[in-house]
C-alpha cells in the first residue's frame, strides 16, 4: 500500500484501484448516505420508487450526486462521498445485488465478475474445533 498525502500532512494508506473513504470524503458524502439510510424504511423506499427527485431534493443532494443516482452511476455516487454499505440500500431498491454493484465498480459484466470471483475462491474449508481441512 502507499501513502497519500493527507490535508494535515500526515499520510493515509492508498490502495490501488480503491477510492479513499475518510473523515472528509464522509462529510462531502453525508447527504447521499443519509438517504440511503432512510431506505431501512419501506415507506421511504416507497416514496424515493414514486418521485426520485422529490426524494433527493429532501435530502439536499449535490448536483454530482443526483445526477450518479439518475444514472445509476455506482462509480458515480462513490466518487460524490456515497458509502458502498449505505449504496447497497439503493442498489436493493434498483434490484441490483452485491456482485451487481461488484461488477459496476469495476468495469466487468457480471458474468465476467463472478467468473473472477471464482477464480480466486478458497475451496477449502477449516475446521474451527480442530484446526483440520475438510473436504
């Protein structure tokens, strides 16, 4: 991992192919999260289904983070502060799933994300009493 420069001079861990997610990034973020948060609700998920833009304006939005949701930009709305566990209440109401939100934030199609995420499985399992594999 590298280190980037952070606004006190003091490094943060970078790692490649990752946005950064802190203190500063939460707080350029909040509104989207917030709304996000507000879908543990089914009467909010409700609400933002019927009127998108009503939903966002109650939420003060950003321009760029309005304009990821109408795109259904996941890059998008990480880059506008938006956080992929909250993102992941918006994805459910788009019917996307993880993997879904997986492949947007990298490029792939799903079938050539789960096919990485394949590639790279443990197809071993440990047995926690005794430390033994199990096949």
């Amino acid at each position: 991992m590298s280190q980037v420069s952070g606004p006190s001079g003091t490094g943060k861990r970078a790692i490649p192919g990752t946005l950064v997610f802190d203190g500063d990034i939460a707080q350029d973020g909040y509104a989207i999260n917030a709304m996000c948060y507000s879908f543990n609700s089914e009467a909010n998920r409700k609400k933002f289904v019927e009127d998108e833009e009503t939903y966002m304006d109650s939420f003060n939005l950003t321009d760029a983070q309005r304009e990821a949701v109408r795109n259904r930009d996941v890059l998008g709305m990480l880059s506008a502060g938006g956080n992929v566990y909250y993102l992941a209440k918006l994805a459910g109401i788009l019917g996307l799933n993880v993997q879904d939100l997986g492949a947007l934030q990298t490029g792939l199609s799903l079938d050539e994300f789960r096919a990485n995420l394949l590639s790279h499985a443990v197809t071993e399992t440990r047995v926690a009493d005794k430390g033994r594999t199990a096949a």
